[in-house]
C-alpha cells in the first residue's frame, strides 16, 4: 500500500476523511500527488485568488466567487486529466482486446496475452494491463487482478471485459469469440458515441457563447466607453443585477450541460 511508503506526518494527511476517495481519482488521472498537497494548494489559491479579486473590485462577494473558483482549479485539472486518460484508454481498448484475441487462439495463456499489451501498446493502457499482468504474476488470482482492473478504470468497457473474463474462468466457454464480440461492441459504441458528439456539438458551442459573451462584453465596455461601468460596479442596484447574472448564466450553463452529457 502507498500510505507505508511516506513519511509519518504525510501519511497522517493522507487516512483523513475523503482524502481516500481524491487519492483514487489523482491514481485513476495518471498523476502521482499526495491528495492533501492538492488540497492545500487548492487553499492557496483561494486566499490569493481573494485577495486579488478584492484589490480590483470592491465587491463583497466577488472575492468569494474569486476564491471558490481558483480552489476548484486543482480540481478541476485532475478531473480533465482524468477524463482525457480514460477516454484514451477506452480508444485503446478494442485494439488491445483483438491482440488478445490473436494470442489466445495462437495458443498464449491469458496472463501472457495480458503481459503482451504491456510490451505493444502505448499508455495508459500499457501501463494498466502490466499492473494487472503482475498481480497474477505475484500470486493473485485472475478475479483479483481484473477486479484491481476495474476499479483502477472504472469505464462501462472495462466493466464488460472483466465481467466476460471472470464468467468464462467460472462457466468455461471460448475466451477468444467472447473478446471478439466486446471488441466489436465497444467499436459500435464508440461509433454511436462520436455520432451522438457531432450532433450536440451546436448546443456545447450555445454554453460557451452563453459564458464568454458577457465577460466579453465586460471588457469591451472598459475600453470603449469606460464612463458606463461605474454605475454599474458601484451602485448597489448594480451589484444585485451583476450577482443575479452570474446565478442566471451558471444555472444556464449547467442546465445546458446536463442536457447534453448523454451516456452511450
């Protein structure tokens, strides 16, 4: 386990509450930082992000709004970094599955069909399928190793493999067909998928418009008619319309969002 190897105090840090939880999404990202490093620099940010909010505008709640959102930044990056990982990985995965395939009806083991994607293919998935190689390797059994698998890369087509993996070691059958169909499956899937990108790509577009056109707009203000923003920024009517415009441009955002992320 990663918390014998750091010293006492980080390791303190670390078994605090949810810290379990954020270190699982930094593994499942491809990074290797410490979860309470990534909190307290989410802190960090949040009190300069503050104070510098509040040396521009003399608002009471622009600091706080400042501050929320540069503490999401950390976040925020691990999130994106996470997602662009496993959507690499799941674009990996049906080329790895019909290199299983091969190396089984040529006769390899399954473990050595595991070990051959890790000696063939690029990251993340090199990397994934060489933990799982080793797992068995060091004296797991295959449940184990696919189930470590799994919650590394907790995808709906790893899910499937693993899950027609530990069916056929349990009820025997053909491992090779069986990959080959998942491969076929998750080609179709992603077909659907890019399909269903394509045709939302207008309404993603609509919620960037929605966020950059007033910050836009702000900015083309200052330096075209500069006269126009003080009774905006200090009149106290003007802080309510400016607080009730974020509120109505984040629901609008994320009403947006939600109605766009469709699971394929």
């Amino acid at each position: 386990m990663y918390l014998r190897k750091l010293k006492p105090w980080d390791r303190q840090l670390e078994i605090l509450t949810r810290m379990e939880a954020l270190a699982a999404l930094i593994e499942q990202s491809g990074h290797k930082y410490l979860s309470y490093r990534v909190v307290a620099l989410s802190v960090v940010l949040g009190v300069v992000a503050a104070f510098i909010v509040w040396s521009i505008v003399r608002l009471w709640y622009a600091p706080i709004i400042g501050a929320i959102i540069a503490c999401y930044l950390p976040f925020m990056k691990i999130s994106s970094d996470r997602r662009k990982r496993m959507a690499t990985f799941e674009e990996q995965l049906p080329d790895a599955i019909e290199t299983m395939t091969r190396a089984l009806r040529a006769g390899h083991p399954f473990p050595a069909a595991l070990k051959m994607i890790g000696d063939e293919f690029d990251d993340p998935i090199a990397g994934e399928f060489e933990l799982t190689f080793g797992d068995i390797n060091y004296g797991n059994d295959v449940r184990r190793a696919m189930l470590g698998l799994l919650s590394r890369i907790p995808t709906v087509t790893v899910m499937a493999l693993v899950t027609a993996v530990l069916v056929q070691k349990e009820s025997g059958g053909n491992l090779a067909e069986i990959l080959e169909r998942i491969s076929g499956v998750i080609r179709g899937r992603f077909k659907l998928y890019r399909k269903i990108k394509t045709l939302s790509a207008e309404g993603r577009m609509s919620a960037w418009v929605l966020a950059m056109v007033p910050l836009g707009l702000f900015v083309l203000l200052t330096i075209t008619t500069p006269d126009y923003l003080p009774v905006l920024v200090n009149d106290e009517r003007g802080h309510k319309m400016l607080f009730g415009s974020m509120i109505s441009a984040s629901i609008g955002i994320f009403w947006i969002r939600k109605i766009l992320r469709i699971e394929v």
